[in-house]
C-alpha cells in the first residue's frame, strides 16, 4: 500500500482554527480526500482535491500542492462536535483508496 | 445519497469458527467493492478490492484464504474470516462506489466490530 502521513493529534479550542497536514507518495496519484470518523463510527466524507488549489465547503477548507505532495484540511469556527478523528485518503491509479494514519483532534470550551 | 448497507453491526465468535460479513449497496450498483480493517486508534487499511463476477485481488499480506470475499452481484460483497483467532478481532469497513457520484461517490458501511473470544 502507499503511505500518507499525518499528525497523530491536534488539541484547539472553541472558535479556532485548525489545519491539518498530510504528505503522500506521488506515484499512481490521483487525488486527495479527507475523512471524519467519530469514535465507533464509519467514516464520512468531508472534501476531495484532484487540482491544486484550495476547495471550500462551509467551514471545511481543503488544499492540494501536487508539486509538494502535500495536503491539508482546514476547519474554522471550531465547535465541540469536531472533535474527532480526521483521515487524509489518497487516490491511486483512479480505483485505490489509502488511509494516512490519522489525526485525532480535540476540541476544548 | 448512496448507501451502503453493512451487516452485522457487531459479531462474537469463536476462535476457529467462521463469519460472514455483508456489504450492501442499497440504491446504486457497484462493480468494485473494497474492504478495509481498522485496529483501534489505528488507520484504515485496505484489505481487498471485491470484483463483481471475479476475483477479488487482494494487498500485500493479506491472506487470501483467510479472507473469503465474494461479490456475486452488482449489489452484494462478502467477506468470510475463517478460522477466526484473537487476533482477527477488529473492525471491518465496506466501501462501495457510486459512479454516478463521482469521487464523492464513495461510500462507507457503518461497519462491522468483530470479537473473536
């Protein structure tokens, strides 16, 4: 499999932002997408990069250098409900999903 | 949206017994399916990638024989742990494409938690 890296854990309170960062392999990719998993829950999608550039979608940002194999998610006006789990997930060769390992984010009041 | 249907939610088996899991796409059809396997506090790996009507190919170190997959319709994969041990316990996510839905398209199965005792 491909290997995407991510931090393991990001603490920030209410009302902040965040960004969190993912590198990947660049052979066979083809794009980025991030994933929100609550504890005990499937994962839902949240974005997905193909060009470079940054892709908006109400509070959640999400940007891809494809030059600098380099992701990122963005989340704004931090509320305690975004505590959770946040994948990177790379696609390969147009078919294959990779997981990165993973940020566990935790929100404070 | 798509929906992906995964049956059951949570299972306790033995060790050495088999189980089944069901994945379901309920209102689209999927020529691919994938597995995937999360240990807690862990990634999601990817396991197999579940071919309507053929084989299903499998990623380094997983053994195939272990892990049973069938995906006889455009609406329903399978994946069978035989001879469960301990250390199969984890939980086990379907995913399923919408190719109408584009990358969006994928879509998770609630998943499966698995116990082997």
């Amino acid at each position: 499999g491909q290997s995407l890296e991510q931090p393991s854990e990001v603490t920030a309170v209410e009302g902040a932002i965040v960004q969190i960062n993912c590198t990947y392999q660049t052979s066979g990719f083809y794009g980025l997408s991030w994933y929100q998993q609550h504890d005990g829950g499937a994962p839902t999608f949240l974005s997905y990069n193909a060009l470079d550039g940054l892709e908006e979608t109400g509070r959640f940002s999400s940007f891809l250098s494809r030059s600098d194999s380099y992701g990122y998610l963005l989340l704004q006006e931090l509320q305690m409900k975004d505590s959770a789990s946040y994948f990177c997930a790379a696609i390969y060769n147009f078919n294959k999903f990779y997981f990165g390992s993973g940020t566990k984010l935790n929100v404070k009041p | 949206g798509a929906v992906v249907s995964q049956h059951p939610s949570r299972v306790i088996c033995k060790s050495g017994t088999s189980v089944k899991i069901e994945c379901r796409s309920l209102d689209f059809q999927a020529t691919t399916m994938f597995w995937y396997r999360q240990f807690p506090k862990q990634s999601l790996m990817l396991m197999a990638t579940s071919n309507e009507g053929s084989k299903a190919t499998y990623e380094q170190g997983v053994e195939k024989d272990k892990f049973l997959i069938n995906h006889a319709s455009l609406t329903l994969s399978t994946l069978t742990v035989t001879s469960a041990h301990p250390e199969d316990s984890s939980f086990y996510i379907c995913s399923a494409r919408d190719l109408t839905g584009g990358v969006n398209g994928y879509t998770f199965g609630s998943g499966t938690r698995l116990t082997v005792v």
